[in-house]
C-alpha cells in the first residue's frame, strides 16, 4: 500500500501543472482549504484569485501537453460558437438583455473548459485522478469540520444545523463517484475508508439532487460497469450481500443516523425525504414542478419550434430563475426543433463514447464524468454557468477522435 501511495503521490509531482489544472476542474473546495492560510496571512482580499492562478499556473506548466490536444478545427468552432452567440440576439430578440449580461462569463469562464476536456486521458493520468478523489474526500472533510467548529462564516438554519448544503455538495461529486469506483473495484481498503466517509458526509449536506445522482451512479456502475466475470465468487457474494443489507434495512439505519447527524449540528433533511417517502416527489423538491409545467408550456406554444434564445427561459420561470432541468432549458431555449437536435446529437455522441469504452478501465470515468456533467443539470445548475457540462462534451469528443485512429484494444495505449 505504501508503494501505490508513493506512486500516486510522484505522479501529482511530476505532473504537476496537470494536477493543479485537474484539481481546479474538479475539487472546486480547493478554494476553501486554501484561503483560510491567504487570511491568516492577512490577504483575505485576494482569495479571490486563488483559483483563476492554480488554473493559469497549472496551464503554464504543461502548456505543450494541453496544446496538444487542442487542434486548429476546436478553435474555429470555438470562434463560429462565440460569433453565433454574440449575434443571436438579432434573431433572438428577448435574449439580448442576457446575452449582453452573461456573454463574456459563459464564453470565456465556461465553455474554454471544453478544451480541458479534450486534453483528459485517463490511462495516461491514472494516478493523478485517485490523488484527485482523495484529495476532494480530504479537504470535504476539513471544510466540514471548520463549518461545524465555527472556523467558517455560514448561515445556519432555523433549526440550528448548517442546513442544506446544496452548491457544495454538486462539488463533491467528482471525488466522491471516482473514489467509489476504486472502492467497489476492491483494490485498496484505503479506498474503501474514504468511499465509506465520502458517503456519509454526502448524505449529511442535506440535499436530495446529488443524492439522486449518488444512487443512479452506484446502480448503473453495479449493473453496467462492474464486470463481475473477472472477479472472483467471494468478491461477488461480499458485494451483493452488502448491497441487500443496505437496501433491506435502509430505513432502520436512516432512523439510527438521523438523530447522530442533528446532534452533530448537520442537516436531516435527506434522512426525512426517504422516511417521510418524498425523496424523488416534484412537489418537494423547491417549486421545480412549477418551474417545468411552466417552460414546457412555453415550449409546446412556441409556433415555429425554434425557442426563444440563450437564457430566456429565466424570464418564465415563476421566480425568475434558470429551470432546474437541463433538456427542458435546451428546449425552451432552442425550440423542439432546434433543441431537439441538440439534445438527440449530444445522446448520440455519449452512446457511441458508452459502445467505445465498454470493456476498458476508462468506461468507469466515463460514468463517472457524465453523471457529474449532465447528471447534475437534471435537478440544478444550468449548463451556461457550469463547467463540467463543457468538461464532459470536450472528453467524449476526444474519446472519439481517439478511437478512430485505432481500435479499443489498443485505445489505452494512444490516450497513455
């Protein structure tokens, strides 16, 4: 074991400018264990920056490596997309006000992360990805823990727990799914431990949408990844036994967590959505069935089935927000006409990367990648102002670009 920590940890040495640039991807609270050390050092104005320079620091470093993944085709597209936003507005009237607000952010904070999606190669990053999951599990921890001593400013709900932690818990994600692909795959207890404590710090935010994304990962993983045949029979009695145990006796652990978590000064929120039987009820999830009875009708009413442009849909919603929903966003957005293409070529691009991969180690990132960049979008977020949905569109084209210089079978060695 101490042999596979050392590897991991000269990978993310060596590599160091591609592990700055991935932690930024994908532990976002890197933020928040840095910064405490910015106010001790009474620089507190200038954590703001603490992000932007890993990225551009970790970019600097390994620029050739990144660059060589990008080609001329990626940057004239880039170019026509930007082109195509800016102009919009002449044929989208109601999204100038928008687009003129959000341009600059969603062109140059957001969509370039497509480009880093193009330079992910999994087999060549093996290890600086598990330093990645364990470093997210490591500063979660911390972060919590500084929330619960006071270290942290945070409002507190009404019943004095630190309430619904929806924003922090979406950023756990990544970490979170990858480490519990290395835990079920059984190599390291190591892993386990820290799936295990990743697990119970997701439930303890107190929100239900990363939750959701949570489960669906682990029953397809289980169903569609996990190659059983490879493994041996003690392995599969182990695993399915758990897996019974939990789901039979989900609801008395629930009732036995609950009060440990209340009394600790976290949320319960989640513990009561499963017992109280509302988990997956629209009717409680923050007005989101209002929200897409709304915009559908929108969309259904739209007479040429080409929608109302970029962000309009934040001018239906009741509360004036983007629409919890990724599909019906694109929809109203785009139209059933213009969205509905979108929608069925980014489902066939990710169905082709599935048939790809399937068979190799890296079908588990992919798992992984599509259930934090789209999953995410089916309850919150909205793919304007989320990187990781641009992440997921540049490493599924990278994957196909890969693959057809070669077959899968010698795939591992072209994406090393």
């Amino acid at each position: 074991m101490m042999t596979s920590r050392n590897n991991i940890l000269s990978a993310a040495k060596k590599d160091l400018g591609v592990t700055l640039v991935f932690l930024v991807i994908f532990v976002p609270m890197t933020f928040k264990f840095i910064s405490p050390f910015f106010i001790l050092a009474g620089m507190g104005e200038y954590t703001d920056v603490i992000m932007p320079s890993l990225l551009v620091i970790g970019l600097l470093l390994s620029l050739r490596f990144f660059a060589s993944c990008i080609t001329v085709l990626d940057v004239l597209i880039y170019v026509s997309f930007a082109s195509l936003i800016l102009v919009s507005p002449a044929v989208y009237p109601l999204s100038k006000s928008f687009v003129e607000e959000n341009y600059t952010k969603f062109m140059f904070q957001v969509v370039p992360y497509f480009f880093l999606g193009l330079s992910l190669r999994y087999n060549r990053n093996k290890d600086i990805f598990k330093f990645i999951a364990r470093m997210g599990i490591i500063i979660q921890l911390f972060w919590q823990f500084c929330l619960l001593a006071g270290l942290a400013d945070v409002e507190r709900a009404d019943d004095g727990s630190l309430g619904e932690q929806m924003g922090v818990a979406y950023d756990f994600l990544f970490p979170l799914l990858l480490e519990m692909v290395y835990a079920l795959q059984g190599k390291k207890k190591l892993d386990v431990v820290f799936a295990i404590i990743g697990s119970i710090l997701l439930f303890f935010m107190g929100t239900r949408g990363p939750i959701i994304v949570y489960l669906f990962f682990v029953a397809f993983y289980l169903i569609f990844v996990y190659d059983f045949e490879k493994n041996n029979v003690l392995k599969k009695i182990i695993i399915g036994t758990v897996v019974t145990l939990l789901i039979s006796f989900s609801f008395s652990l629930m009732r036995l967590i609950a009060p440990i978590a209340a009394s600790i000064g976290f949320s319960t929120r989640v513990f009561d959505s499963f017992l109280g039987n509302e988990m997956f009820e629209l009717e409680s999830s923050s007005y989101r069935d209002d929200y897409y009875s709304v915009i559908w009708s929108k969309i259904i009413n739209d007479p040429l089935g080409l929608g109302y442009g970029l962000g309009t849909d934040r001018l239906f919603t009741p509360s004036g927000v983007y629409t919890h929903n990724f599909e019906l966003e694109i929809l109203c957005q785009f139209g059933l006409c213009g969205g509905g293409l979108i929608i069925i070529g980014l489902l066939i691009l990710l169905i082709k990367c599935y048939i790809k991969l399937k068979g190799t180690q890296e079908l588990s990132f992919w798992l992984t990648l599509l259930c934090c960049g789209l999953g995410s979008l089916q309850l919150s977020h909205s793919y304007i102002t989320y990187p990781l949905f641009f992440v997921l569109l540049g490493y599924c084209t990278s994957v196909m670009r890969l693959s057809k210089k070669t077959n899968m079978n010698d795939y591992a060695s072209i994406a090393g």
